[in-house]
C-alpha cells in the first residue's frame, strides 16, 4: 500500500511540474516589476523567472546597462554571485532592435535607462513577449528612481522585495548611500550603500546633518 501511495504521490508530482512548465510557456504578452532597494534580492527573482522560462525551452533575451560592470560586463549578477549571460546596451530603443522572435525579454537595473524604456516595454507586451523588470523604486534620497515609477504604474504584476535594514533589523525603506558623493547614479556596494528602515534613515539623516 506505501508503494502504491508513493507511485501516485510521484506521478502527481510529475503532472503539477508538467503543468508548471506548459504555464511558463504559454504565457500571454505581459509586464512583470520586482522593485525595492539594494540588497533585496531583486536581481536573484530576476534571474530565477529568467531561468525558469529557459527550462520551458522559450527564447529569452536579458539586457542590462552597459553602465553597470560592477560584477561582469556582460552578465547579469547578482549579490550572492548568481549570474545568466545578458546583453549590455546604452539605450532603450536596442531592445526592440534585439528583441524580435523572443517569448521573454528580462531587464536589469531598469532604474539606469532612459524614460523611453516604458514605450518599449509596453511595446514588447502588446506582442505577446513577457517582459520582466527588475530595478531600484528609489534613489538614495528616496526619491523615485527614472522610468521605476512609470514602470509600475503600467506592469500587470509587481513584486517588492525588501532588504532587513542593518541597523534594527526591520525591513527597508530605503539604500542609504555611507559616502560623500551627490551624484544621482553612483554604482557601488556595501561600501557605498546600506539597507535602513524608514525610521533609521531619518536617524541618520540627522545625525550627518548634525556633523557637519
């Protein structure tokens, strides 16, 4: 009786994983944000959607700022040191160019690209490719971070994903940039930027302006 009951848990298990993958590929045109700060894991859900299209045998396409070479030039990687091959661009509008005959276009950083990224994602949507996003909300002031907010605003599916503040061990707001730098785009990381809670971002905030 075990064995049987283990024949028809396994054969039910291979139907649900069947079905999972016959999903993935069936998948109509649509756009998918995972948004939130640094050191959220928001390239890793990038990369795990991106992987599981690739299992369902679809064409995937991964573009990625050519700005961003922290880890690669070329690939997509992520904190833990997960990585999928991409295709560095300056502009937007490559996409499209780079895009036909695909079923899912992944992008990463979406935050570093020019506002015409929305046209374009929207675009690739309405023929049917799944577009799936992953970029800061935020800049280091907690400001709305480039084509982010736009972004959201017209995804069919958006995923935060939170980083645990280092300071209280809440979840966080926000990436607090540690160095003295103004400019808006600086790549970095833990040496850069920390992850706070919203109450420990407005702590440190005051306790820099009263420093200096």
């Amino acid at each position: 009786m075990q064995f049987l009951k283990r024949i028809c848990n396994f054969a039910e298990n291979i139907t649900q994983m069947t079905g999972n993958i016959a999903g993935e590929a069936h998948r109509p045109g649509r756009i998918e944000v995972v948004c939130g700060s640094m050191f959220s894991g928001k390239t890793e859900e990038l990369i795990r959607r991106l992987r599981r299209a690739q299992f369902a045998k679809q064409k995937v396409e991964i573009f990625k700022p050519a700005i961003d070479v922290r880890y690669s030039e070329e690939d997509v990687v992520s904190h833990d040191q997960k990585h999928i091959q991409s295709t560095p661009i300056d502009s937007s509008a490559s996409i499209l160019l780079l895009s036909s005959d695909i079923d899912v276009v992944g992008i990463d950083e979406a935050q570093f690209f020019d506002m015409g990224l929305v046209d374009v994602c929207n675009e690739l949507a309405y023929r049917g490719v799944r577009v799936i996003i992953a970029g800061l909300d935020m800049d280091y002031k907690g400001v709305p971070f480039g084509p982010m907010p736009a972004l959201c605003a017209i995804a069919d599916d958006v995923t935060k994903v939170h980083a645990i503040c280092v300071k209280c061990g809440n979840l966080a707001y926000v990436s607090h940039r540690t160095v003295q730098n103004d400019k808006r785009v600086l790549l970095g990381e833990t040496q850069e930027y920390e992850p706070l809670c919203r109450d420990c971002y407005q702590k440190s905030l005051k306790e820099q302006n009263s420093s200096e």
